[in-house]
C-alpha cells in the first residue's frame, strides 16, 4: 500500500525515499563530503552515465549525477521535470543547418515524449500544410 509522505509524522521511511546504509569505519570520512557542494571536488564519475560528479555524490547519492540520482529514487519527480523542460532548437549557421538542427530537434522531443502528445503536435503541423497547399 502506498502512503503519501506527512511532515507532521514522525515516520523516518516513506515511498521513494532514499536512506543510505553508513558502517561505522566510513563515517569520519564522508562526513567531510556532507556539507560540500555539488560543484566540489568533481573527480569522480556516475556510475549510470560517466559524467564528472562530486565527492558530495559519491558518497551521498549512491554514485550517481543529480539527474541519474533523480530518475533512479525519484522517477515521478524526474518524469515531470522532463515534461516541464523547455527546449529549444539550436540555429543553424544556414538554412541546410537549421534543417538538420530540426530534425535532431524533433527526434529528441519525440525520445522525450509520450506519442500522444507529439502525434497531437504533428497532426496539427500536416494539417496546417494541407490547408496551406
């Protein structure tokens, strides 16, 4: 059964939550990485992506980067920030390069999407062609 998270509750575990597990000889350790930043000591690589991230995310978010961290122990929250993402489309230095720079637009919108939604989109895009023509 699913509960929803109450602050007023003296719970320590909800629903997409994430505790991790410290043994006692690392806790001096990674103490120190607790209160740094995100940006600090970028040594390190996700384990999903390999992109650079902290000591902070070593430690504290299972070796992973702010955006694979997020769709691993929290996919709802990640969903709809993709969802709520604006993304533009790069120009093109010309008119071939604004074609490609749209079509790679396109293609990452429709990854990114649900096909109901984008279908709506192109449907209203032909439809507007053939009232064009």
């Amino acid at each position: 059964m699913d509960k929803k998270f109450d602050e007023s509750s003296n719970e320590l575990w909800c629903p997409g939550a994430y505790i991790k597990k410290i043994i006692p000889e690392e806790v001096e350790k990674i103490k120190k990485t607790l209160n740094k930043s995100y940006k600090e000591d970028m040594k390190f690589n996700c384990k999903k992506c390999g992109k650079k991230i902290s000591a902070h995310n070593k430690d504290w978010h299972d070796n992973l980067c702010d955006d694979c961290f997020n769709e691993t122990y929290f996919p709802e929250e990640a969903e709809s920030k993709i969802k709520n993402k604006k993304i533009f489309m790069k120009p093109g230095k010309n008119n071939k390069e604004d074609r490609i720079n749209f079509v790679r637009f396109w293609v990452n919108y429709i990854k990114s999407h649900k096909d109901e939604e984008w279908s709506k989109q192109q449907n209203e895009v032909i439809n507007a062609q053939i009232r064009e023509s």
